[in-house]
C-alpha cells in the first residue's frame, strides 16, 4: 500500500530518534527547524477528490493542487494554490463533503 521510499525514510526516522533518545549506538542527525503556519483547506463542493499531491510534498503559488468531479465524472473544481507550502495532510477518501476537510498545508513562518 505505501511506497518503499516511504517505508524507507520512515524506518531511516525511527533509527534515527532512538539514536537520539541513546537506545541505539551512533549518532544522530539533526535537522533544522522550520516553524510552519498551518492552514485548513475546506471542500467547496461534495464529488470525488483527486489530488495531485501527497502529505510532504512541496508546491508553489499557482499550482494545481487538485480537483473534484461529480459522481459522472465532470470537473465541479479546480484547487490552484494561492501561495507556496507543503502538504501537511489531506483527504485520504475518493469521496469529499461541501464544507469538509479537504487539505491542510503549511507556511514559513518568518517571524
């Protein structure tokens, strides 16, 4: 069901914090912290959501990030990004709801 990249880099993560916590042997790497805005996304109509992007993936203002149909098939609507992020999560189900839980995506926080 998942791609091996990702049971990979999430196998890579798990080492990695038990290094950290010292229940492994070695070294741990460390990673910059950036603080995100997150942001919810809700659905504008009830059809099928099919996204073009998956949780982690960065995207750029403009982006089409996906879209709805109805239950034939027609486009109801386009999801175009107004700014740059990263997909923090999404709606995992074919079907969506008007006013539902579509996607959650982050912002730099430059403060």
């Amino acid at each position: 069901m998942w791609p091996r990249e990702e049971i990979d880099s999430d196998k890579t993560d798990v080492i990695n914090i038990m290094k950290y916590l010292g229940l492994l042997k070695g070294s741990h790497k460390e990673y910059t912290h950036i603080q995100l805005i997150e942001h919810e996304w809700l659905s504008p109509a009830t059809g099928c959501w099919y996204p073009e992007y998956h949780a982690g993936d960065l995207f750029r203002a403009g982006d089409k990030l996906g879209m709805i149909r109805d239950y034939f098939g027609k486009t109801i609507a386009e999801i175009t990004a107004a700014e740059s992020g990263i997909i923090i999560h999404q709606c995992a189900s074919l079907n969506i709801v008007k006013d539902g839980p579509m996607i959650s995506y982050g912002t730099v926080n430059n403060d």
